[in-house]
C-alpha cells in the first residue's frame, strides 16, 4: 500500500499538472471607421470599434487582446501570457473583464503591467448576444492603433485574444490566433434626408490600388447604436458585386433610396441605418453608421416658417400626422457665432393622446428675437422623453422674403415674407411662353 501511494506521487511530480487550453473561438470580425488621421511620423493613427464573436465561456474572467500590423504578426504559443519583449511590435492591446453582469476595460495588463501600447484611456466596451449559437457579441470601442504607412494606404492587421480564469489573469486558459482586419479600407459614408418620404444615400470607396469587389446590405439599427447580424435584422436594401476600380475611380455612389414603411412609422423612423460591406477577398466587414438626427414626430410636417411680425418672430408649423407627442420645444442661437441652440418656448401637442392624423396648425412667438441672422428649428418630444429635430429656417433682420413655397413652383406659387407691412409690390418678369 505504502509503495502504491509513493508511485502515485512520484508520477505527479515527474507529470505536474497542465493548466488546459482550448480554443475560445473568435470569428465574425467587423470595423467602423470613425476617422484617420496622419501623424508627424508618416503613417496614420486610425480610430475605430473593433467587433466580434466569441465563444462562450462560463468561467472567463479577464480576456486581452494584441494587435499587430499583419507584416510583423508574430505566432505565439501562449502558454503563458505574452511578455513585453513578444509584444514589441504589437500596436494595441487592451483587456475587459467580463463575468457575471460584470463588464468593463481593464485599466492595466497585469501579467506585465509596463506592457508596450496598452490602450484603456477613452476606451468602452459592449456586449451582446453573438451572431452564431453558442457565442457572445463584443464591440470593443474607440480603439487608436497606428499604422506604418500614410493614410491613403490600405493597412491590415492580425489580433489574438486570450483569455484566464485566474487571479490577475496570471494563466492562459484559452486562446484564439490570427484574426486579419483591414482598419482603414474600404471607407464608407453616407447621410439622411429627414424631408418626407426621408431617403440615404451613402458611398463606399477603397484605397486599395488593386481595386476591391464589394457587397452590401442595409440594415436598420435595433436601438441600441451597434451593429448586430443577430438582432439588426431589419434589411433595407442591397447589392452585390460592385466593382470599385479605375474606371469608377475606385468609388460606388449609391442612389438616394427611400425606405417605406419603416421610414414613416415609429420606432424605426427614428432609429439609424447601417450599411454592411463585405468582399470575397476581405476577412472582415466594414461598417457605417448613418445616425438619424431626423424629425420622427410629427412623421409628417406640412410646412414651417419664421418671419418678423411687429418686430417679434414668429415660428409657425404645421403637422399632418402625430404618434405619442407630447409637444415641441422653439429652439434659436445667432447664425454667426458658435454658441449652441437653445431653447425659447415650449407648445404642448394640440393632438388628444399626442396621436393625430388631422392637419394641426400651431405657432410661437419670440417677443425678443436676435437682432441679427437668426436660426430656428423645431424639437419635437414624445411622452417617453425621446427628441426629434426638424430642419433648420433662417431669419434675418435685412431679409424681405423668407420662404417660397412651393419651390420650383409650376401654377401656384406662395410668397412668404419675413416682416409684416401694409403692402407689397411685386412684379413677376419671365420669359413669354
């Protein structure tokens, strides 16, 4: 018995035991550029929010990521945590901590506190459920890695992800290797056009002199400002094998594309647009935002003026359809100066309920105007609190005329002018015919 026992802990000292490591898997990796910018040295800082999927691990804690231009990508081991002489040439790492209802970035690489370019400052970090079964979605965002070559260069990158169980993540108790990612190509761009029935359009463009072949989809934001293939589910529109190279400068321009129902009802009308670009010869996707700054109520507006009237202004709108309005706050700041808006008078929904789908008229008057060029707009508040905004209308002291309506006008045509008076002339000159 006695020599059993010795043979047993012989064979755990000559065989100590392993801490294991597996594969916590990640895939489906996506970036949103938000800006580029060249530095002193020549290359460029790129900003973006990195996403993926990750497999889901009950027992992860502490999960860090590096980040290298994919030319030096060097092949770890990780047996152990990386040391800052196998970081050297990594741009980026950056941790979160991540159990439970706990999430947030990691202010420090604790294995190695005097790691190279650790990145925490400005960071934030999110989670969602993940795009295939079984994983978690994380959108890692502000990230600001920077790149050998200038800005015009299409720059690629390889990222590994490990991640521990242990105390201030001393062991690795799963990795994953070689997640390749364009940072800065192709870029995207695009806007909204908030005047009924609101419409996008948007660009997409590579720097890759080789030129690239694009598909893309269009999507509306679930509400929560990231994008998601699980839950961002509502498709708008797509197309598939663009071709971006010299003969169209390297550059497609979609055409403004409307994008009824779901552009004038409630939620979706308020919420933004994503435009999803993929290529056959790209491991990631490229993503863009397009934020929605539009009037959501009314869903309709019939028009909206601002003109001097005894020497007051006054702001006049009208709404053909109300959903849940509460009312509208006048909003005003001097058209030359950097102060921002602010608000001058509130008018309360004349809509029972706030829903309405009559014509309603409404007005407000500013007894003390700006004496100077002046910008109006209209906030529009539901009863859960959420704004909308409506366009923008000038007013200025020397201005005689502030509006025509409509324009270009065919039979009939409405003068709208800025200040009151007993009359006015006005001459039509046109061509005969």
């Amino acid at each position: 018995m006695r020599y059993l026992l010795f043979s047993l802990l012989l064979a755990l000292f000559i065989h100590p035991i392993i801490p294991l490591q597996a594969q916590c898997t990640i895939s489906n990796a996506s970036v949103k550029l938000n800006y580029s910018t060249p530095n002193a040295s020549g290359g460029c800082d790129i900003n973006l929010d990195l996403y993926f999927d990750m497999q889901s691990n009950a027992g992860g804690k502490y999960v860090y990521v590096h980040i290298w231009p994919q030319s030096l990508y060097p092949t770890l081991i990780y047996n152990n945590p990386p040391t800052p002489a196998q970081l050297t040439n990594a741009v980026a790492t950056m941790g979160f901590y991540h159990f439970g209802s706990n999430l947030y970035m990691l202010d420090s690489y604790t294995p190695y506190p005097t790691i190279p370019n650790y990145k925490f400052t400005g960071l934030s970090i999110v989670k969602s459920t993940g795009s295939i079964a079984g994983s978690d979605r994380f959108t890692i965002q502000n990230i600001t890695i920077t790149g050998a070559a200038d800005c015009n260069v299409a720059q690629e990158f390889t990222a590994d992800l490990w991640q521990s169980q242990s105390a201030s993540a001393q062991n690795v108790h799963c990795f994953s290797r070689g997640l390749n990612f364009f940072a800065n190509d192709p870029r995207i761009t695009g806007f909204l056009i908030c005047d009924p029935p609101r419409q996008y359009r948007f660009q997409i463009k590579t720097i890759d002199p080789a030129g690239l072949s694009v598909n893309y989809k269009v999507f509306i934001d679930n509400g929560d400002g990231v994008y998601n293939a699980s839950t961002d589910i509502i498709e708008i529109a797509s197309a598939t094998g663009i071709s971006l190279n010299s003969t169209n400068s390297f550059t497609y321009n979609s055409p403004l594309m409307g994008y009824l129902p779901y552009s004038n009802q409630k939620p979706e009308a308020g919420r933004a647009l994503w435009i999803v670009v993929t290529s056959p010869t790209r491991s990631n996707t490229a993503l863009a935002r397009l934020d929605n700054n539009c009037a959501l109520l009314p869903i309709q507006c019939g028009s909206f003026t601002a003109r001097y009237a005894d020497q007051r202004a006054a702001v006049e709108w009208t709404t053909l359809t109300e959903i849940d309005n509460r009312g509208f706050e006048i909003e005003r700041k001097n058209k030359v100066d950097e102060q921002p808006f602010r608000s001058v008078g509130f008018v309360p929904s004349q809509a029972s309920g706030g829903n309405s789908t009559d014509e309603l008229r409404y007005s407000f008057t500013d007894p003390n105007p700006i004496q100077e060029a002046t910008l109006y707009r209209i906030k529009q508040i539901d009863h859960s609190g959420k704004t909308n905004y409506s366009p923008i209308r000038t007013l200025n002291t020397d201005q005689l005329m502030s509006q025509l309506q409509p324009n270009p006008a065919h039979e009939q045509l409405q003068l709208i002018f800025s200040r009151k008076t007993s009359y006015y002339l006005v001459e039509w000159i046109g061509s005969a015919g």
